[in-house]
C-alpha cells in the first residue's frame, strides 16, 4: 500500500496566494507526509500517510525519510491538462524561453504534466512549431503536443482565424504528425469537412487521438466519427451546435457513446453549472476531463493579449477576442477549476480528481506512471487546505511550490 493510516499526532507569474512556499523550508529526496486526507484510486484516506523515495511513491516509508506535518490537509494526485495555449504572459507558440514560462507557470497551480496546444496558424509556421515542442517533449517538460486548428469548421472558428483555416486532409495531416516526432497527442478537427473521415482514420491508425470540436457536425456525421475511431471532444458545448431537440448534433452524440471522453472548461464563464451537471450525468465522472484551455493571461491578468495572429482583450479574466468579442480561450488554472468543481458545482473530491487527473493520464497512455497516487509512480501531487487551496505542488518528488512548515 502506497498509503496507510497516520496514528501519529497531527517570472511573470507567481504561485496562488498563499501558497508560495520556500524551496529550503520542505526537504528534497525521501520524505512523508502525514494527517491528510489522500485521495487514492479505491478512496479517500483519512489521516492518512504517504511516502516518497525522493522520485516516485512508495509503499512504505523509506529508511531515514523526514515527516512532513500536513494534518487537516488533502493530499490529491498532480493535474493533468490535456488542452493549454499557454500562460505567465506566454504562449506555446513562443521561443523555448517563452514556452518554459507558460509551462512553470502552470506547474506553480498543480498541474504536473501538459500537452502544449497550437493554434490556427500558416502551415510552415506549425511545421516548425511542432518541431520545437517536440524537443520539449523529448525533454520531459511537456506530455505531447495537441493540434487545436487549422482543421476546423469556418462556422464554429470561435478564436481562430478564419483565412488560415483548411479542410482536414489526411496528407496534411501527416504532414503535423511527422513534424512532431511521435509526440503528437491529439488532433482537433470538424469530421464533417472534405476528408474529415479519412484524417479521423489516418489519427486512429498512428496512435493520435482524433478529437471532435470547432465542428458544424451532425448527430449522424459525428457518429460516424466516433465510428471511424474519434474519443475526445473537445470542449464539449462551446464551439458546436447547441443541443436540439429535432436536431440534436454533436453533443448528444458525443454524450452517449461510451468510447468518448468530453473536456470541459469549469471556469464559470465557459458553461452553465447546469450544463456540467448535463455532461457528468450522462457521461459519468469516468468520461470526463477538466481542462483549462488556457492563452497567455493565465496566471496574469487583465490586458491585451494575441492568441496565434489575433488580439484578445482579457477583463475581469474574461478573454475575449477584440474583433467580434468571441471568447478566446481562458484564463482558467486547474487549481481553480478544482475549487469551483468542489466548492460550487458540488462534484465530490473523488470525482474532481478522476477528471483532473486520472482520466486525462488515460487518455494520454500514461497511466502507469500518473494520475494517481500508487506504488511505482512519480510522486506527482498537490497539497490543498481545507478550503481547497493550493498549498503545495510536487512533481517527481521534488517541491515547485514547498509549503511553509513550522
């Protein structure tokens, strides 16, 4: 057991408030943590105690191993974003200096591992970009790369530029998946255009999750791509067709089909709490991720912004683009969508955690190694007060935000 009951006594961006802890105030390598509530694959253990080896969870304390003191807190697996452009004043579409911003200023709110997504751009400008978050990924600083446009519905473009979008053909396609050396994560597309099908195909036979968004698609064409092998959509609700009741489009049948799992982006701005209650009812915790959809003002604040080749105006956190006013992605951390999960939306911890953090590490194949706190994996965490605060984020066994100890 990774976890047993504790019967002893109880740049550019920052880390949430209260939460900036000192690197020299917690230890590095093996250590404890003790009096929490840890939130395990079988449930929640109370006063509960987990060890780390300095890298990965373990199932007993090791030899010598320090105790940290974290009583009345919970102790819940690192956050998994599958779908983020950026944050810290930066985008992945930046220089390596600029995408190891957004990347760190995500990590300080507890997400330990990100796909970096593109948005709609120039094909040779892709080309390259996929080339250099490859090198990242290589690196261990990302989980891949999603591909977010410009394979996308003119009539559902929402913050992409509408000149540079194109039908999905498979050959162009291929052409993102070799640029991103075996790193490409996901595809975004409308299924519905030219070569929809045959691209949603081309994903399934290499390995890529072919996802369905920004799409004008259907009932009837979005289950012939979930046929063809689709199983994400991407944000369910924004960027589709609302639901009707003769014409029901994607997201009844994205809902229905068990071979799907539906992002959502709880940032309160992006959907109606009816609407997530919707999305959890049919699909059930086990289909869902949370994910930010972050650009660049995430982590922070209000200004102006560009998302690919267009300007963006973020107020009251709130992004929106200036020409039109369509919302522009978020400002959302999933430090914050946990809260508003938990605290608002009335989710239990234990299925927060299972849309932040088990099904996106399913997703991605990586379940072996995260989103969940068991023997063998990375020591991958966040420590949150009883209010659902961030107060401490670890990845691989070591602290990127050290909560202050007496």
């Amino acid at each position: 057991m990774a976890i047993e009951r504790d019967n002893q006594a109880p740049a550019g961006s920052s880390a949430p408030e209260g939460a900036r802890g000192t690197a020299r105030s917690a230890p590095s390598g093996p250590q404890v943590l003790t009096g929490a509530n840890v939130v395990l694959p079988t449930g929640t253990v109370r006063n509960g105690r987990l060890s780390t080896d300095g890298r990965h969870v373990t199932a007993a304390p090791p030899a010598g191993a320090p105790s940290i003191d974290v009583t009345g807190h919970w102790v819940v697996p690192g956050f998994v974003d599958i779908h983020n452009h950026g944050g810290g004043g930066a985008s992945f579409a930046g220089t390596p200096e600029q995408i190891l911003t957004a990347i760190r200023t995500h990590r300080l709110h507890g997400t330990t591992t990100l796909v970096a997504s593109t948005v709609t751009d120039e094909m040779d400008l892709l080309v390259g970009q996929a080339g250099l978050l490859s090198e990242l990924a290589e690196q261990g600083e990302i989980a891949g790369i999603h591909f977010e446009g410009p394979f996308i519905s003119p009539c559902r473009k929402g913050a992409h530029s509408e000149a540079l979008l194109r039908d999905p053909d498979p050959a162009e396609v291929r052409k993102l998946i070799d640029a991103a050396r075996g790193k490409a994560k996901m595809v975004t597309l409308a299924t519905e255009l030219p070569g929809g099908i045959d691209s949603v195909r081309l994903l399934a036979e290499h390995g890529v999750i072919a996802a369905i968004g920004h799409t004008d698609a259907t009932y009837e064409q979005t289950v012939r791509a979930i046929d063809a092998g689709a199983t994400v959509a991407t944000h369910l609700f924004n960027a589709m067709p609302t639901l009707g009741h003769r014409s029901p489009g994607p997201i009844a049948a994205l809902l229905e089909d068990e071979r799907v799992t539906v992002e959502l982006i709880n940032d309160g701005t992006h959907l109606h709490p009816a609407a997530l209650e919707l999305a959890f009812h049919h699909a059930g915790a086990d289909r869902v991720a949370f994910i930010t959809d972050a650009m660049d003002a995430a982590g922070i604040g209000d200004g102006r912004y560009m998302l690919g080749p267009l300007e963006v105006e973020v107020s009251e956190g709130v992004a929106r683009l200036v020409e039109g006013g369509s919302i522009a992605g978020s400002t959302l951390t999933l430090d914050r969508a946990f809260k508003r999960a938990v605290t608002v939306d009335g989710l239990s911890v234990e299925d927060t955690v299972t849309a932040l953090s088990v099904n996106p590490a399913r997703l991605l194949g990586l379940a072996d190694r995260i989103g969940s706190l068991e023997p063998g994996k990375d020591a991958d965490l966040v420590l949150l007060d009883a209010d659902f605060e961030l107060k401490g984020v670890m990845r691989h066994g070591e602290w990127v935000v050290a909560p202050q100890l007496a």
